[in-house]
C-alpha cells in the first residue's frame, strides 16, 4: 500500500479514551499506512472536523458517522472544514468552550500537566541534516574506523584529510573506498590497524563559507583570522540564481551564525548573517518558434525567417508562433554569446544584454534589437572624432577650462543636466542595481552633449568636459569602446596616454542656479511668451522694453505700440505690460 493511501483497519473491541475525559472510552483506533513517517511516534490523534488529511481519511473509513466540530471559526463559512488556528471552541468543549484557539490550547495542555499527562512543547521543523555522501568528490570525513577502539576522530594535527590524487572514477560505486592506500590507515588512538571513513561530506559544507576564507586566503595555521573576517563580513552583495536561496543560502546562514556563535568571528552588525543584500538574476529566455497547428518546436532549418517581423514554418508556409522561453536543446531556441560577441561585439552584446531587463526579471533574448545598442555606441564614437577634429581647428582652444562663474543659460543648462545624470547612473550602479535604466541614461546622456555640441552658445571646452565624463561612466559598461574614445581624445589634446580605468568615477557637483530667469510676459493681463533676462533687470527697469523688443515675440507684441506702464515684481518671474 502506498503511504498516500488513505485505507484504514478500524481495530475491533479496540477503543481509547481522551485523558480529559478519562472515564469516557469512544475514541476508536485505525491501522493505517497514510500517517507522515516522522509526524508523532507510530500512534497519532487524527481529528476529522479540524484536519484536511483526518477529513479525507475519517470520511473515506466512517463515512455514516458524524464528524465532530469542536472549534468554530471567527467567521464561519457554511459546509467548509475549519482548519484555521485562530477560532473559538465551541458548545461541545465543556469547561473550555468559548476560549480562543490559542487561550483554549494552553488551559488543555496546563490541564494535562495537572494531571501528569504531558507538558508545552516547542515543535521544531527543523531536521537532521545528513552531511554525509557516497562520492569521491567532497572533502573525506575526518573519522577512523577501529576495531576495538570504535569511532576515532583524526588527530588536529593530522587535518585536513584530503583527497587521495588519482583515484579509479570510472569504477562503479564509491571510488574512494576502492583505494586501498587510502582506506588503511593507522587507529589515532592505539597505533593498530583501523580505516577511514570513506564517505565525503556535502559540497554544501564548503559553499557555505569560501566567502569567509576569502578575508584572510593565506592564512596556514586558522580557518581564517577573526579580525580579518569580523572586518570584511557580511558580504555586501551576493548575486545569483534564485534556486541559490533555497538551500545554498540557507546553509551558509547556518553555518555562518554558528561560527559566530563559537566566536570565530564577531557575527557583525547582523546578528551573524553572512549576507547583506541578495539579488536574484533573472533567467535569459530565447525566442522559439512554434508550428502554429501543432506547437511543434521548429528546428532552425524549419523556418523562414526572410521577413524578421513575419516568421513561417517551411513546411506549411504558415506563420511560425513565437514564443520566449527557458532556453533548451529540445526547444531548439539557444543562443550562443560567442556568436554574438563575434558579430556585434563585446561591449554592444554586454550592454545590450543589460538593456534588455532589470537585473532580477526575465530576459527575453532578441538580438535584432541590439541595433539600438550599436548605433548609441556609433554615437558616441562619432561625437568623439568631431570633438578631436574641433581641438585641431580651435588650435587647443577648446582645451582651455572656461570659467564656470560666468556659464551661459544653455551652458548652465548642459552643465545641469550632465550632473543630474551623474547622480541618476551612480545611483543605478551602487545603489539600486537598476542597471537597465543605466544604458538608458548613457544615451540621453549622448544625445544632450551631441545637442549641446551644436550650440553656438556653448563653449566647445564644456562640452569636451561632458564628453570626457560620458566616457568615465560607460568605462565599466562598454570598457572597450571607453578606451579608445578616451585614448583619442588624450591623443587629441597632446596629452600622455593613461587608462580611462586610472581615472576616478565622476561625481556629481552641485547644481547651479541660472543667472537667468524666465520671465513670463504678460500683455494686458495676457500671458503672451516667456523671455530669458538676467536678475538685472529687477534692478533696472529702463533696459526690459528695448531688450524684449530686440527678440521676435517682443517685436510681434509689443514694438509699435503706446506703453501705459511696464511691471516687473521683484522676485517674480513676470513682467507685464499694458498697453494702450
Ligand atoms: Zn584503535
């Protein structure tokens, strides 16, 4: 019988009684396979009104009789079996009806300890965890095997116990107990004849902590030092599969608190957590296509793909379904990142594959959609060549650092901007891994400095500074291209070469305020344009009308026209005139 089996053997002139109840014998007892092999110990309570498993069970071996409900939920639901933990007992509970779940539970087992019954129980979930594997590969389990000593732990001295070099691995069962050089050994505790223990230990007892060993890797006599990992842990940031938090994660939190526990090192500012922060990358799905009749996956040789946007099956000439999915032989939807690198390359193909998605969500694999990618970057080389080209024509003028006392309005405004990427990318980069919005921020980054190039209004060394600035924040992203763009630019400047990776990561300075203000101009009560004047000329009136009216709105508006008054409220950006 299967232990999903829920058959049952009522025991004949067999009943038990409640020990609440020590006089009433009406409880009657089933021999059955269905009961959890290590919940209780072989004889256990089953309780059909309360209990979704008793429920089935009780229903399929006593089906005429009635099932008894002794705890009523707080709102009940008609016909539906209460398995809640927060109701009320009811009625038929006698002297502990009315109590809650949790009040009525506590008076029964105090009850029971009144009367020598039982006692509180802490239930722990938690099981042994069996360290102990029958493969070569694993650290061996420091323990001699002796014949009249018993189990005897390898001396301190002798540790670790390694691996033996070769080993038959081809063999069936445990190589390691096929190696006779191995096996025998001497008993540490009476010099005879003994063997090891030829098992090894769960890989997870060393995945659990290599992070620790890496605060202090030299050292011979300690697993490591406790300043060395009180100092450097817990680890920042750990990046991986979110199959890692499962069990990986969950050791190396164990093991980590009970190092800590044994004071091997401080526990850190956690509570001795070995991990600050996880991120759970997510999975590259690739494009598959399917037959549309019969969901068939079509092989590459399947499929016309002559008009990328409109895919069909060879065979039927029917429109092929695309699907993303988890990446699989069967599914014949693979990608292979060489073939990409050696297509678009290597920055086009790591930007493009942090374009794609945040970090921690899928990432549906298209790779015509990298052609973004490669004319950013063609962007960004080309803005370099003319800003070369500029240094030669302006004779190294543009080299010369303007002051940023005295910027334009657009020169203020390019300079704004700039900062404000800085803060956005940084903050991408070391704070909330959006790395996506990154690659975003690099190309409105570009296309602002391209902008800024063209301005008859902005000096060519502010925009050679932002241009070098772009280059500093891709150089982790797109390192090959930042390169190059910062090597010619040095060239360019007749400056020595040194690596864009020597250079520190661009901070953000404070954003300036414009000297400029954009004042709306009202007419006769009318907002009619908005004109960009200095502070001044909340100071000086005298200058508003003849510089309004050298701009195109102002001569539309204003020129030719009888002039009442002129308002400029200080400190408002209004100036208003009316008019006759
Ligand atoms: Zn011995």
């Amino acid at each position: 019988m299967t232990q999903d089996s829920k058959i049952g053997y009522k025991m004949k002139d067999f009943v038990l009684s409640n020990p609440l109840n020590p006089t009433r014998f009406d409880i009657p007892v089933f021999v059955a396979p269905y009961v959890i092999s290590d919940y209780g110990s072989g004889c256990v309570m089953g309780c059909p009104g309360h209990d979704e498993r008793d429920h089935e069970f009780w229903s399929l071996n006593a089906p005429k009789e009635e099932i008894k409900v002794v705890v009523s939920p707080k709102v009940s639901i008609e016909g539906a079996l209460f398995t809640g933990k927060d109701g009320f007992l009811n009625d038929s509970c006698g002297r502990f009806s009315g109590l809650s779940s949790a009040e009525g539970g506590k008076k029964i087992v105090d009850e029971l300890l009144a009367n020598g019954y039982g006692k509180h129980a802490v239930e722990w979930r938690i099981r042994d965890w069996l360290i102990s594997r029958q493969r070569f590969w694993g650290a061996p389990i420091p323990m001699v095997h002796c014949k009249s000593c018993g189990i005897v732990p390898v001396p301190d001295a002798d540790l670790p116990v390694l691996l033996p070099k070769t080993n038959n691995l081809s063999s069936s069962g445990n190589p390691l107990a096929l190696d006779k050089e191995f096996v025998h050994t001497k008993c540490p505790s009476c010099g005879g004849g003994a063997h090891r223990d030829t098992d090894t230990m769960d890989t997870f007892m060393d995945s659990s902590w290599y992070f620790f060993r890496y605060t202090d890797p030299k050292n011979q006599k300690e697993i490591f030092s406790y300043d060395a990992a009180s100092a450097l842990m817990p680890v920042d940031i750990y990046i991986g599969g979110v199959e890692h938090a499962i069990l990986h994660l969950l050791y190396a939190r164990f093991i980590s608190k009970f190092l800590a526990s044994q004071g091997l090192w401080s526990g850190g500012d956690l509570s001795g957590e070995p991990i600050r922060r996880l991120i759970t990358q997510g999975m590259v799905h690739g494009k598959t296509y399917n037959d549309a009749d019969t969901g068939r996956f079509l092989k590459p040789e399947e499929r016309d793909i002559n008009d990328p946007s409109n895919p069909k099956s060879i065979l039927t000439g029917k429109p092929a379904v695309i699907t993303y999915e988890k990446m699989s032989k069967s599914k014949y939807n693979g990608s292979d990142p060489g073939e990409c690198i050696s297509k678009h390359g290597a920055d086009a193909t790591r930007a493009h594959i942090i374009f794609q998605a945040p970090v921690s969500d899928v990432l549906s694999w298209d790779e015509s959609k990298i052609v973004g990618i490669e004319r950013w970057l063609a962007k960004v080389i080309a803005l370099g060549d003319s800003l070369c080209a500029e240094i030669i024509t302006s004779k190294g003028e543009i080299l010369t650092p303007i002051n940023k006392k005295h910027l334009t309005t657009e020169e203020l405004d390019l300079w704004n901007s700039i900062q404000s990427q800085i803060t956005l990318i940084t903050n991408s980069m070391e704070d909330v891994y959006s790395m996506n919005t990154s690659i975003s921020n690099y190309m409105i980054l570009t296309n602002t400095i391209i902008t800024a190039q063209k301005s008859r209004n902005i000096s060519g060394n502010i925009v050679l500074e932002s241009y070098e600035r772009l280059i500093k924040l891709m150089a982790p992203v797109t390192p090959s291209t930042a390169e190059e763009c910062w090597e010619k630019i040095l060239k360019s400047s007749g400056k020595e070469w040194t690596s864009v990776f020597t250079q520190s990561w661009p901070r953000a300075e404070k954003m300036r305020e414009s000297a400029d203000v954009k004042f709306n101009v009202f007419v006769n009560g009318k907002m009619k344009f908005v004109f960009s004047g200095t502070k001044e000329l909340y100071e000086d009136q005298s200058k508003v009308f003849d510089l309004i009216c050298a701009t195109e709105e102002g001569r539309k508006f204003i020129l030719g026209r009888a002039i009442k008054k002129v308002i400029v409220p200080p400190g408002r950006a209004v100036i208003s005139f009316v008019l006759g």
